[in-house]
C-alpha cells in the first residue's frame, strides 16, 4: 500500500489532494478517471487513508491505528460499494450502501468516505439515486467514484464532482521504474514503456507476461516475411491464432518495429531506437526498405486494424497487410 510519495507520476492530482487535505477543503465528491493500470484505485486509496491519518498531514503516517485499520481492509469509516452483478451497479447497490448509510456519522473519524470502483457500470437509475446524496451531503461524506470512462455519467453527476483524469507517463519515467525496481534491463524496459504507452500498471504487467514473451519472439519472426513465401506467410497467420495471440497487440507490436525502422533511416541514431537489442535486424530492415515502402506498410497495419474493427475476415485482413510488408 502506497502514500503519496510512493505513486509514481501523476504529480498535479497529488498536489490537488494533498492541497485540499492540507487546507481542509476536501469536495464532498471526486471522479478519478483514467485506463486500467494507471493508478486510480492506488490514489484513491492514498487519499482516503490520508483524510484518515491520526497524524493529520498530508501524507499518511502509516503508523497509527487508523493507518493500520486502513491497511488491514478493516476501516469501520471506509466503505468499498459492491455490487453482485458484474456488469452493472444497480439502484439498490447505492441506496443500501450510501443513500441509507450516509447519514449515520463516522465511526472514529472525521470523515466519512465511499470508494465506488468501476463506478462507469452505474445504470441511470443507480446515478440518479446517487444525485441526492451529492446534492446535500453530510459534511463528514466524501465520495470517490474511481472509473475507466467518465462519459457515461449523467452532466448532473459530473458538474458536482471535481474531476480529476489521470494522463499517460513520460516513458523514461515508466522505463525507469522498471530498471530500478524490477530489474529489467534498459533495452526490454524501453520496450514496455513504448508497448505500454505511460501505462505504468500496464508495463509492469508485461514485464512479467509469458503471454508477451511469446508474442515478442513470434512477431519478431514473422517481420522476417521477405524470406517467406505466400503459403508460409499463410500459415503463419493461423499459427498466430492458434497461440490465441492478441491480433491487435501484435499489430501494435509491428507499428513500433516499423517506426522504429523509419526513425532509424532518418536519424542513423541507435539511441532513437526502441528495440535497442535489435539493432542489427532494425539496420538491416532500413537498408531494405524505402521512406515510401515504410510508410506504406505503416498504412497497411492501421487499414487492418480498421478492418478488424468492422469484422473483415481477419484472414483476408491481415493477408492484405502481410503481402503489402512484403512488398516493400
């Protein structure tokens, strides 16, 4: 469990919290936006434990009863809304867990706080619910709704909660991270930052995936397709399929491989590269290749994509990509 001053980045919507916390003008209810991974659910955590803290900084202590109730998961003025379809929030979820219980005061606290995650699944009925609790609120309730996608909640939700969206890292930051604290080597962490694009979470996944591993070594092989013939470049295809890869990571794979090979034909700088330990496959690909024919498999890789997404044959989709790679 992480204060503060353990969450990497995000360094505005700290400040704005540990301000609020340190001039006591907490809202009575925040939206923390963001992908999956990026850290909303630890900040909200940081926050409410702060709120919390015996020591009352702006930072938690980490040390006094309350910190260690809060850590334990058994903070009797920390409420974690639930809900048993997993789909959706419901009206009764809200009305149980905070309409009826908001106005029973904190238990040994100043405060108050309900932590809704995957607050986007609130139906209508549930937000609506919802508006009373926030319209007038008891001065000890704050409410958090921790979400991946904002745009579903009512304008009257959002114009009375203070949104705060939390925005990609920088990748040197993401990179840095991984070799300080994970021990990855520089050249495999600069390719997670780039494949995670500032997602620190998601990163921290890949660094650790087999999953990933493996997509790594087979779409390494398969940008080797000027030394493939059509019916091997076919069967390559189902064998990715039959790995159960993920089609659109590993077109994101190539996307990087591509740029990468564009980047290192302008420039002639290998500390440009992302794929650092593929130096020798990155120069040998740029010699091969044209400006015009990167930048037209560059547009075959997003043309599949967009094919993809409407339900191509994935097939005929990625064979269309695939002769255009080799071509050029």
């Amino acid at each position: 469990m992480a204060g503060f001053h353990d969450i990497i980045g995000h360094e505005k919507i700290k400040e704005h919290l540990q301000k609020a916390i340190g001039y006591q003008r907490v809202s009575h209810a925040y939206i923390l936006s963001g992908e999956e991974g990026m850290g909303r659910k630890t900040i909200a955590k940081a926050f409410a434990m702060t709120l919390l803290c015996e020591k009352h900084g702006t930072e938690p202590c980490m040390e006094c009863h309350s910190c260690k109730q809060f850590l334990s998961g058994n903070h009797p003025d920390v409420i974690w809304v639930t809900h048993e379809k997993p789909a959706s929030i419901g009206v009764d979820d809200v009305r149980i867990q905070i309409n009826d219980t908001v106005s029973i005061r904190p238990y040994s606290s100043p405060y108050k706080i309900y932590l809704v995650d995957e607050a986007e699944k609130m139906t209508v009925q549930a937000q609506n619910a919802l508006l009373k609790t926030i319209e007038e609120p008891p001065a000890y309730a704050v409410l958090v709704l921790i979400t991946t996608n904002p745009e579903v909640f009512l304008p009257t939700i959002l114009s009375r909660c203070i949104q705060l969206k939390l925005r990609p890292l920088k990748d040197s930051v993401v990179s840095d991270y991984l070799t300080e604290k994970m021990g990855v080597s520089d050249g495999q962490a600069d390719i997670y930052a780039a494949f995670a694009r500032g997602n620190l979470g998601k990163a921290i996944y890949l660094a650790s995936s087999e999953e990933f591993a493996l997509l790594y070594r087979e779409v390494l092989t398969l940008l080797n397709i000027k030394d493939m013939d059509i019916p091997m470049l076919l069967d390559y295809i189902r064998k990715l399929q039959e790995d159960n890869l993920d089609l659109y990571e590993c077109l994101d794979f190539m996307q990087l491989w591509y740029r990468d090979i564009l980047m290192f034909k302008v420039t002639k700088d290998m500390n440009s590269l992302i794929f650092k330990e593929e130096y020798s496959a990155v120069s040998s690909c740029c010699q091969k290749s044209s400006y015009e024919g990167l930048e037209e498999i560059l547009s075959a890789i997003e043309k599949a994509k967009v094919r993809l997404n409407a339900n191509v044959n994935t097939d005929l989709a990625l064979e269309l990509m695939l002769l255009t790679m080799k071509e050029n």
